[in-house]
C-alpha cells in the first residue's frame, strides 16, 4: 500500500481536532459550555476580590489580626445558619433561576465596596456585613451549582466536568493575581473589586442562555422543612463514607480559615511585600492547581478516588509549615511564598475534586442539595472558630507561630485519616447512587 499524499496527510491533520471534539461529549454539551464559561468568567474576577478585599482591610483600613479573623469567621458562619435549610429550598426548586439571580446580588453587593470608599464612608464594621452577606450568598450559590452541575452532565462525567471547573479556576489562578496586583496598584484596593461585579453581572447574561427542561421537583404530602433536613442528615450519617469525609472537612476547614485570617496580613507586613508581588506569588502558586486539575483522571485511574482526597490533605500540610518559616528579605520571600502557594493550590485542587466527586457520586438525585448542604453544614460549622483562634493567635504569640500551628495540626489530621478512615480504601471511580428511600 502507498503512502497517504501530502494533501491527505494535512487533511487528517486538520480532521484530528474535530473528531476529538466529537467524542468528548461534554463539549458537545451547549449548556454544560455556557455553564463552564460562566464559572471561568467569575472565577478570574474573584482572584480580583480574593486580594482585595482583605488587602482594603490591611492597607486602607489599618486591620489587625484579630480584626481579619472575625472578617473571615463572619464570611463562614453563614454556613453553620443557614445551610440546612438552604439545601431543602434548593431541593424544592430550580436550580437556575436561583444561579440567575444570585450573580446579581453577588456583583451588587461588591459593587458597595468601591461606592462607599469614593465617598470616604468606607469601615471596617461594613466590610464585616459584606463578608456576612457573601457568605451567605455563597451557601446558597455554592449548593445549587453543584447539584446543577450533577444535573447537566450525570455521574459517568462527573470527575471530567469537575477537573474542567477546577482547570479553568486553575487557569484564573495563573492569571488572574498578577491582574489583580496590577488594578489594586494602579486603582487602590477598594475599586479593584468593581472589576470583579462585573464578572458578576455577565455571568448572568451567559447562564440566562442555558436551556434546559429542569422542572421544579414535586412536594411529598407528608413533607416539611424539618423532615427534609433530617432526610439530609441520615444521608451523610448512614453513609460510612459522608460521615467520614464530613469529619476530615470539617476538621481541615478549622485550619484553612485560620491560615485565610493571616496570610494576607503575613505577606502585607512581616515578608513587606507589595500587592503586585502577592500577586503574582498566587499567579505562580495556581501553576499547582493547573497541575492537579490536568492529572486528576490520571491520578483517579492510577489511585482510585478515595486516596487522592487524603493525600490532598497531606500537601496542604506541608506547604502551611514551609509557609511558616520563609526567611526575610524580599527576594528569598517572595520565592518561598510562591513556592508554598503552589503546592497549597495542588493539594487543595487534588482534594476537591474527588472530595467532591466522591460524594454527589453516592448520593441520590433527590437528596443531591441536601446532602450538599448538610455536608457544607458539618465542614464549615466550626471554622469561623478556626479564624478566630488563628487571629487571637497571631495577636498575642505572632503570625509565623500561628501558621505553624496550623500546618501541624493538618499533619495529625492527616496521619489520624489515612490511619482510620475508610476513604483511604475506596478505588471505585464510578458509582449507581442507591434508589431514595422515602419514609412510610
């Protein structure tokens, strides 16, 4: 047989990249791409207001660490109000008109923030209501985006949907500090974040596109808020698996809001660093989730699901200790910091994505917002007690000690899980979730 010619050759050169795209069925999927471009648009202006925000707080306001603890507690405690009853409400509805309008409250909402330093009416007591209000918008966006998510891609492509969101978040990472640095230079860090509510408010106008037949779930008889937040909390119980990933969560946000209370605050005045190199430290750290997020399926077929979610944990371990002994003087700071930023977005990445996977994969359709949010209950519950501390500890005893104390305490964490918990043995990567059981 001859060889193809040159012009056969390009022609299936030119053909590769259709047919690829034809058997991936989640670029096939339209609403699923509305969706995912939706979320990158709003993820790259969050990474504006991920350093602005506490940076407004620092810099403009003359926070202490204490003050950005009860900030950052203020911003989890919803989670422990609210998420109970969010999960039922999201169950009962739709889970679109719900996205659709929270853009709109979220970028209204950052939008106060630059209005009210124009005027110089600008404090720390309403930076607390804003972290109050988009906590508590963030309870009820957070649930119904990942039921809905569940929705228009199903189980089987639940993992590759998941690494997709996470990649592109990764990407807003890689990017999207050194941005940020450069707007809270040129603008101050208070009108930085108007970059960010516009992301808001054109994510609305994408996710207004989606057209699905999502029709508003059916009401038991016999149904009440109370019942239904009880049908949630037998699903996580009974599940040796929820349980067990609750817990881990629950313990490892404890420790994640007090590292969030302190590292801006760390960078800003003990390393001397400038926003622009914070910046563009989290710009080379989301180097590490990018990477988690382009070998997720290869980890999962190598590991399974379950041990990624723990050794996930053990990163986040290590790169919280390097981060509590960088040594002075801007250049070794910067690096270092950079460094320990890139290792703390890989393990974190590695771990929410089959923490997240794991358990919508063994949870029926009709428990999904309430499985959701009492798991969101159970892990967020107690960490605005985790800022608190941290803050009071960085008050009386130093950031560099309170950092430490939260990389050690992730260390226990982790022996304990990878020593006790049933999570470590599960290598299945797909599940059938178990039919619904409705009580008599």
């Amino acid at each position: 047989m001859e060889p193809p010619s040159q012009s056969k050759q390009v022609f299936a050169t030119h053909r590769a990249p259709a047919r690829w795209l034809a058997r991936d069925p989640l670029l096939q999927n339209r609403n699923f791409m509305q969706f995912w471009t939706s979320s990158a648009l709003t993820s790259f202006g969050s990474q504006i207001s991920m350093l602005a925000l506490p940076l407004t707080a620092v810099t403009l306001l003359g926070a202490s660490p204490a003050q950005m603890g009860v900030m950052v507690a203020l911003e989890t405690i919803p989670f422990a109000l609210f998420s109970l009853h969010a999960g039922v409400w999201i169950d009962r509805n739709r889970k679109l008109p719900i996205l659709l309008a929270s853009q709109i409250l979220i970028g209204l909402i950052l939008l106060t923030v630059p209005a009210l330093a124009w005027y110089g009416r600008l404090s720390m007591g309403y930076l607390y209501c804003v972290a109050f209000t988009l906590g508590l918008s963030f309870v009820v966006t957070g649930t119904a985006a990942q039921v809905f998510l569940t929705q228009l891609v199903g189980r089987t492509h639940l993992i590759d949907a998941l690494a997709r969101f996470t990649g592109t978040d990764s990407a807003a990472k890689l990017v999207g500090p050194g941005v940020a640095g450069s707007l809270i230079h040129w603008l101050g860090a208070p009108f930085a974040i108007a970059f960010d509510a516009f992301a808001f408010f054109i994510s609305y106008f994408l996710l207004r596109k989606i057209r699905t037949d999502e029709t508003r779930p059916a009401l038991r008889d016999d149904s009440t808020m109370w019942n239904e937040i009880k049908e949630g909390w037998q699903v996580v119980r009974e599940s040796a698996t929820l349980w067990s990933l609750a817990i881990g969560a629950a313990l490892w946000q404890l420790l994640f809001q007090g590292y969030q209370a302190l590292v801006m605050i760390f960078a800003a005045r003990d390393l001397g660093l400038g926003a622009g190199q914070i910046g563009a430290a989290h710009m080379i750290g989301g180097i590490g989730a990018l990477l988690a997020a382009v070998s997720a399926k290869r980890i999962t077929r190598r590991l399974g699901m379950g041990p990624p979610i723990l050794i996930g944990l053990g990163i986040t371990a290590l790169a919280w200790l390097v981060l509590a002994v960088i040594p002075g003087g801007k250049s070794h700071a910067f690096i270092t910091l950079a460094g320990s930023l890139a290792l703390l977005d890989f393990g974190i990445t590695l771990y929410v994505i089959h923490y997240l996977s794991l358990r919508q994969a063994v949870t029926p359709d009709a428990l999904l917002g309430r499985m959701t949010a009492t798991m969101r209950f159970l892990s967020v519950a107690a960490a605005p007690l985790g800022a608190l501390l941290a803050g009071q500890l960085g008050e009386h005893f130093g950031l560099r000690t309170a950092l430490a104390a939260c990389g050690i305490g992730c260390t226990v964490l982790f022996i304990a899980l990878w020593s006790f918990s049933p999570v470590r043995a599960i290598r299945a990567t797909h599940f059938h979730a178990p039919a619904l059981q409705t009580q008599a």
